[in-house]
C-alpha cells in the first residue's frame, strides 16, 4: 500500500479535513453516575475505597446458588426473590443466583439455604464476602437468632 502526501498526520495547528458522523460512533453513552444496580455489584473494599464510609451497609448473609435439577429450584428462587436484594448473574452454566438477607430474615435465609445448601457449589458470603467457616459458624449464629427470637416471643 503505498502512501500520498495526503496521508499525513495533521499538524497541531491545522484543523481536520474529516470528521466521522456521530451516527457511527463506536461508543454507547455511559451515564456519569452509576445505577443502583451497579452500586450492588461493587466488591465491598473497592465500594469503600471510592465512597468512604458514607455507605456502610448492615451485616448480611448472601446465598449464591447455580440452576440445579429438581423439584426444589423453583421454590429455591421464590425464596430468593423475597430476600432484600436478589439479583440473577452470568448465563448459561455460569449462570448463578444471589441473596442477600439481613439478619431480621433469618427464618427466610434459613428456609432457602435448606433448599440449596445440599447443592455443591453453593456460595454463603459474609458482608458479601467469602470468609472461612461461613457455613460452620456464622449460619449456626443466625440460626441461634431464630431460637432466641422464638424465646422471647414465649
């Protein structure tokens, strides 16, 4: 491919000769302020690095579950969806199922995790994150929450 004179880059001071139609912009319009949704999504130390500590969310428990076979999926995501945020991510096999429950839905969250805590690759996040001895202690904790609840209730 050979090269005219014409091919030159300008020079700083000369103005340019074309200007592509703003129909055939590559790039969508992105809003300045990011949606609710988006917020949500945020890993929880880059949340707080790009907002201080202006927004501190309440202690929480997230279930992330996959599609599974059988009968208790579908009440699996009725449960989900009561939760105080619920939210569907990936497609296909990647495609996985979050919930996130404060501790005043603990008999919900326990109701849902009886559904899909058998399911293997069931995720339980602390303050969304993945901690050790999630399942082992802090589930056994807000279980206790329950019973104290029912205690005082008598």
């Amino acid at each position: 491919m050979s090269s005219s004179p014409t091919d030159k880059p300008p020079k700083d001071d000369e103005p340019l000769e074309y200007r592509p139609s703003d129909r055939f912009w590559p790039y969508v319009d992105v809003p300045e302020v990011p949606s609710d949704d988006e917020l949500a999504l945020l890993d929880p130390d880059l949340r707080r690095a790009l907002f201080g500590d202006e927004t501190e969310r309440p202690f929480s428990v997230t279930l992330v579950f996959p599609v599974f076979e059988g009968k208790n999926f579908d009440r699996a995501v009725e449960l989900a969806q009561t939760a105080t945020e619920y939210r569907i991510t990936g497609t296909g096999a990647a495609q996985r199922h979050r919930a996130r429950f404060l501790p005043t839905q603990a008999v919900d969250l326990r109701a849902l995790f009886e559904l899909v805590g058998p399911v293997e690759s069931c995720e339980v996040l602390i303050d969304d994150r993945a901690i050790p001895y999630a399942r082992e202690l802090w589930l056994p904790l807000i279980w206790f929450l329950i019973h104290l609840g029912r205690l005082r209730s008598t």
